[in-house]
C-alpha cells in the first residue's frame, strides 16, 4: 500500500499521530494492527494514540481516537485539542470549530499554537471515596470528564509510584471491567497544582492527560472550594488550564487550554506498522 501522509503532534506531551482519513487511507481491515504497530515507540512513529480525521454530515468532521493499545476511549482532551489545530491547518475547519467524538459533540477555538475546547458536562461526581489497594486505604475522588478518573491528593508528587499505584486503581473492582484512568495531584505552599496521571490504554504514565486535569481541577473545586479558573503543572512541565461554572453539586460550562504543537511531517510506510 502507498505510504500515508501524518503529522506528529503534542499537547503538552501527550503525543498523537494524526491521518486525514476522510478518504479512507488506512487499512480498515487492519485497523488495529495498524494502530499499535505505528504507535510502539523506538519500532515506528511512536505515540500516546492516533487520531483520525472523518467526514461528519453533522459538524466540521468526526475524529475516531484510539489508544497506543487499539483501544477506543470516549474522548481526550489533549487529542481533541492537536485535532481540532490539525484541522486548522489543513483547511478542514476554520479557527471556531466543531467536531463528533465518542463523549459527543466538542466546540474548538485555535489561537496560534493555543487551542481551548469546550468539554462534554462531567458526571458522576463522587467525593471522598476510599480505595483499598495493597493493604493500603487511599482516599479520593471520581469523575466522568468523557473518560472516567479517579483523583487523590498525596504531599509529594516525586515520591508517587505512578505506575505501580496507578495501575493497581485503574485495575481495580471498584471501577468494573473498562477501569479508570488514575491522578495524583499536590498543591504546594504557593498554591501552585502539579499533577501525575497514569493513563488507561497506554498503560503507563503520560507527560500529560487533558481528562486528567479537568477532572482534577473539578475535584479540587469541589473539596476545596478553588473557584475558576484553575491551572495544573503537567509532568511536562507545561501547563493546561481549566474553566468552569459550578452548577448545584455539579459543574457545567468546563473547558480546557493549553498548547497542541506540531512536530513534524511525515509519510507511514507500510513497514512501519507490520508486527
């Protein structure tokens, strides 16, 4: 087959490749291996997930979002923001945009290399929750932000395990068969918000996870009264900030910001992705 046109992004480290697919480019038949095997690190192109872009009837374009494992998440934040400046740039939709996902219809604004999106309303908010892992009670909270999160406060985000930690919430019964994704959020002595995420279908810690930080600046919100808006440190060091209106024990209105970076360009080959 003829190599495929891609771009390389970031959002804030959470890093995706990203197909024009609105004339049926990729292997369909093989969709899976084609995710995977493009997405292993050191192999091929290495990513967090892929996005490819589709024709929608209803707004500017649909995207199908797949995790590095071939997963298919409901949405992602930092993704949702690298598609929405891919689409830009290719002249598939003007700066104010709209486009389907699994979670619904998410609203676009690219500035430069700065994109703001409008979040599906989060549910399922549910406050001080306990978790039992390894002997060991962790105190929390979750919700829906397109995906599901849990969230908990530690002191020291260095001394977190997020791998180890992470992976036992996001395995655990608590959570069924699908799992969570798992924050571990800090606030220091200026106020300052530093956040760790370990990410359901990468199995592993990310740079960065959109979801990750709106849900987390939900939790505080509502734990601990912060007001809008609310800025979180990423693992990469990049910031991503999230506004929101509260609406009864609820919150309504939610967006996010931060930077979706091109990295380059390139053509996939067919060798690339053939395990």
């Amino acid at each position: 087959m003829k190599p495929i046109p891609f771009y390389k992004m970031s959002g804030s480290g959470n890093d995706f490749i990203l197909i024009d697919n609105r004339e049926g480019v990729t292997p369909e038949t093989q969709i899976r291996q084609f995710v995977v095997g493009s997405c292993r690190r050191r192999l091929s192109v290495g990513a967090d997930g892929m996005i490819l872009i589709e024709s929608s009837e209803a707004v500017d374009f649909k995207w199908r979002f797949f995790n590095a494992d071939g997963s298919l998440p409901e949405m992602c934040g930092n993704g949702a923001r690298c598609a929405a400046r891919y689409a830009f740039i290719n002249g598939i939709a003007g700066r104010q945009m709209a486009f389907e996902t699994l979670a619904g219809i998410i609203e676009a604004n690219v500035r430069e290399g700065n994109v703001r999106i409008r979040m599906t309303n989060p549910q399922e908010l549910k406050s001080k929750i306990s978790i039992n892992v390894a002997g060991e009670t962790i105190d929390a909270g979750s919700i829906h932000t397109g995906v599901p999160h849990v969230v908990t406060l530690v002191e020291d985000i260095e001394a977190v395990n997020v791998v180890e930690t992470g992976r036992l919430i996001r395995n655990h019964p608590d959570f069924s068969l699908e799992g969570t994704n798992v924050n571990f959020v800090s606030v220091d002595q200026k106020g300052e918000i530093f956040i760790r995420t370990y990410e359901r279908g990468v199995e592993d810690e990310t740079l960065a996870c959109g979801t990750g930080n709106v849900a987390a600046a939900l939790i505080l919100a509502y734990e601990r009264e912060m007001t809008s808006p609310v800025s979180l440190t990423t693992r990469s060091g990049s910031q991503l900030t999230v506004y929101f209106q509260k609406k009864g024990d609820g919150y309504k209105e939610v967006f996010l910001e931060g930077d979706a970076r091109v990295i380059y360009q390139g053509e996939l080959w067919e060798e690339a992705w053939r395990m």
